[in-house]
C-alpha cells in the first residue's frame, strides 16, 4: 500500500488542528482506488458544531459524496488515521467504499458485528508514531483540562478561593 507523503503529510496537519481545537484527533481521505485522486478531506468537528456525527470519517464521506454528486462510493477508498468506532463502521459500510486502511486501532472494543473490508497499515511508523502522540496528548490535554484552566487564570482561582473560605466559615474555625 503506498500512500502519497502529501496525504500522509494533509492527515497528521488535519488531526494536529483537531488537537488545537479540543476536538479528537484524527483525520480521513478519500481516494480513488485505480487512481488515488485524492476526492476528500476532514477531521473531527464534534466538539465545534455540537454534532454527534462529527467524526472524521463521517465528514469525509459527505464531502466525497457532494464531489461525486453520488451517494455510492464503491471506486474509491479510506485512509483514516484510527480504526473506526462502530458508528462510523456502519456508515463506510452503507456507503460502499471499497477499503478502509487506519493506522492505529481503536481503543473501544466493538459492540456489534461489522464485516468492514479493513485493514491497519504496518508501514509508515514515523506518522503512526505521531499520530498516537497527538491521540495520547489529546487524552492527557483532557484529563488536566481542569487544571490548566486554572492555572491561566490566577484571578480565578483567588476568587474560588475566598468564595470557599467564606462559604465554609464555620467548618474552617472549628479545624483550625
Ligand atoms: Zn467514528
């Protein structure tokens, strides 16, 4: 399988913008199968459009469609940068494509059974690197979100802290 380093280069911009933008990183092409014209292109937007569809994959295949002006995409395959959840499985399935290639797999196991034509790329282990650092930073970032917030915002945190201590008055006397 050998994929233009452009694509290559495309899918690990696309997901590290996802990064920035507090959305999961991951990112999906589209591709002719006998030619490799590369026909679309996106990453997450869960998060920004407050659309439980906004997965890579589901935009990508959108996009595809309204190039070709055809919901079948039987001639053209996926190269995503994480194996799809089962939401997205379902979709690539509905919409024929022919292939679905990811670099990394998915953390959540399958709910249900999806024969999806699938198959994780072994070549390529600088970007699969990369990807799951950014997938793995993503989850960190996430994690200490709470945290960070707090520490942009000294005067903030101040407040909290007055508004506890006199919230809890009585309760601090009788410790200290
Ligand atoms: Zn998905």
């Amino acid at each position: 399988m050998n994929i233009d380093i452009k694509v290559l280069d495309q899918l690990l911009d696309t997901a590290t913008e996802s990064f920035s933008n507090d959305e999961i990183p991951v990112s999906a092409a589209i591709l002719n199968s006998k030619t490799n014209e590369l026909i679309a292109f996106a990453g997450n937007n869960r998060q920004k459009e407050c659309n439980v569809l906004g997965h890579a994959e589901i935009n990508c295949i959108l996009q595809a469609e309204k190039y070709i002006k055809d919901w079948r995409l039987d001639g053209f395959y996926m190269i995503v940068t994480m194996e799809p959840c089962d939401m997205c499985s379902m979709i690539i399935k509905e919409s024929r494509l022919d292939k679905v290639y990811y670099f990394l797999p998915k953390k959540s196991l399958s709910t249900i059974d999806i024969s999806l034509n699938k198959e994780q790329l072994s070549t390529y282990e600088e970007y699969k690197e990369k990807f799951n650092k950014l997938l793995t930073a993503f989850f960190d970032k996430m994690r200490w979100k709470p945290l960070f917030l707090w520490y942009n915002n000294p005067w903030e945190v101040f407040v909290w802290v007055i508004r506890f201590y006199i919230e809890n008055i009585d309760q601090i006397h009788l410790i200290v």
